[in-house]
C-alpha cells in the first residue's frame, strides 16, 4: 500500500486507558466499530502513530458480538488519548456517530473507518490547511485504494476546490468520508449526523455544512483504504445506500427551492433502483415466450 504503510508501526508511550485527555485535544478523531476485531488495531496505531500527537480517538463500539472491545482495551491499554464507548446493541453507524460527535471534545473533527490507515502528516497537514484558510470549515483528501481481490492499487480523488465541490454534490459525494477533519463546532451547528440516514449519513451531513462554510480535498493521498470488492458495504447495501441518497437529494432539491431542471439529478438514481428489477422481468418474459 505504498508510503501509508509507514503510519501503521506500533505507536508508543501509552500512560492510561480510555481517559480524557488533561487538555482540549485539537483533533477529536472519531470512529464506529462492529465486529472489526481483525482490523482495529492497525487503524488506531496508524491515528496515535500521527505527527500531530494533540489529539483524541473517540471510538464507539455499535454493539459487537465478537472480541472488538477485548482487542482494544488489550492492544491499548496504557493509550490516554483513547475514548472507548461502548453501545451494548447495534444501532447503526450513524448513531454510533452521533454518540462519537456528542463525546468529541476537540476544536477539528476527523473521521476514520476501522481497516483504513494514515500516513503520519495526514492530520498535521489537514489542520496546517484549515488554519491558512479560515474560509474553509471541512477539509478531505485523496486516497490510496487496494482492491483486497486482485490486489491492484489505485488512487482516489474528489473536487479540489470549494467552487468544483459545490458544482458536484449535486451528483456525487463531493468527499471521501473517512478522511475528512472539519470544524466540530460548525458539524455541531448545523446537526450533525440524521439518524433518519442509515447509510450516506455524510453526504447529508455536507449539505447542510456547506451552507455554512467552504470545503477543500487536498490532493495527496494522505490515507489507505482496502477495498473488498463484492464484500464491501458499498456493493452489499447498494440499494439502501442508493434511496439514501435519492431521499437526500429529493429533500434539499425542494429545501432550497431549486430551478426544475436541476431535478434530473434524480434520474441516474431512480434507473440504478429500477433498471435492474425491469431487466430481470424482461429476461423472465423471453425466456417464458421461448420455452
């Protein structure tokens, strides 16, 4: 996975487990986790393994049934910046991040999912941004992706500039969610995650935050990510994650009163949803007519 693999060394110095930090950390690093026993440490070592080292990793077990809470009070036991709350049943990972939001106590708010990995400036390079640019309340990055299948590497990017971001979220997620860091007090100010979104909880979230400030992705892939082809979420809960986003976009399509025209923004969704169920009756009414 090319230089990420040096953020995920063992990081060390661990004084105390799951305690506040004496001071207001300037990341609060925040994470949901279920059933990642095989994958969590790496990602935390690869968050305490950061340059920028102000920081807390707040990470909300959602109710696992294997050894994920064993494994990180184990691995981390003398780890002072780790916050570890622990929901006792599954509830979805968008309220596991309402909780992880409500317990963050930082000035930035970062996000990582379990199984990805930072190169160690990551943060300090996000934060050394959003503070040369006070117009800019939420910044993302590139990544570096490696299909787990066939193991082929590949680079992921989104819009770079606030003007390319604004012209895109209407027909895409304009960041990539595990590696944003923005303003907690603007993700705050505007609601933060919706419980009503099991999936694409954070394309509404940006939304709603980029009404109130400008958002950036650095180009750098500054994060790795493996990608697990027809096992990922992505491809298994596509059509929960595809009226998400239709539900999202219908809503502030009418929220904020936009031109008619703007509407066709809906049509590529509503064929992702209806396409493959027409082509299956179709395929089932040949085959009846030539048997």
């Amino acid at each position: 996975m090319g230089h990420c693999l040096a953020a995920v060394g063992r990081a060390t110095g661990y004084c105390t487990m799951n305690g506040a930090a004496q001071q207001t950390p300037i990341v609060s690093v925040v994470m949901g986790v279920h059933n990642e026993a095989s994958e969590i440490v790496a990602t935390l070592e690869s968050v305490f393994a950061q340059s920028l080292s102000d920081l807390e990793c707040v990470v909300v077990d959602d109710g696992s049934t294997d050894d994920t809470v064993q494994v990180i009070n184990e691995a981390f036991a003398e780890e002072p910046r780790l916050r570890l709350v622990v929901q006792p049943e599954q509830d979805g990972l968008t309220r596991a991040l309402v909780a992880g939001v409500t317990a963050a106590s930082g000035t930035w708010l970062a996000r990582i999912d379990a199984g990805d990995t930072w190169h160690p400036e990551k943060l300090a390079r996000q934060v050394e941004f959003l503070n040369g640019h006070p117009e800019v309340g939420i910044v993302g990055c590139a990544t570096e992706e490696t299909n787990l299948q066939t193991g082929q590497v590949s680079i992921r990017r989104k819009p770079e500039t606030s003007a390319a971001i604004e012209q895109t979220i209407w027909r895409a997620c304009p960041f990539i969610h595990p590696t944003i860091v923005a303003r907690l007090d603007l993700v705050r100010q505007c609601g933060g995650y919706d419980p009503a979104y099991p999936c694409s909880q954070d394309y509404d979230l940006y939304f709603r935050l980029l009404a109130l400030t400008n958002g950036y992705n650095l180009p750098e892939p500054l994060a790795c990510r493996p990608t697990h082809g027809e096992g990922s979420i992505s491809y298994t809960r596509w059509k929960d994650q595809v009226r998400c986003t239709l539900r999202i976009r219908w809503y502030y399509l009418r929220e904020r009163h936009m031109p008619l025209a703007c509407y066709r923004v809906l049509v590529p969704l509503l064929l992702k949803l209806l396409l493959p169920g027409f082509l299956k009756g179709l395929k089932q009414r040949l085959t009846r007519l030539r048997s």
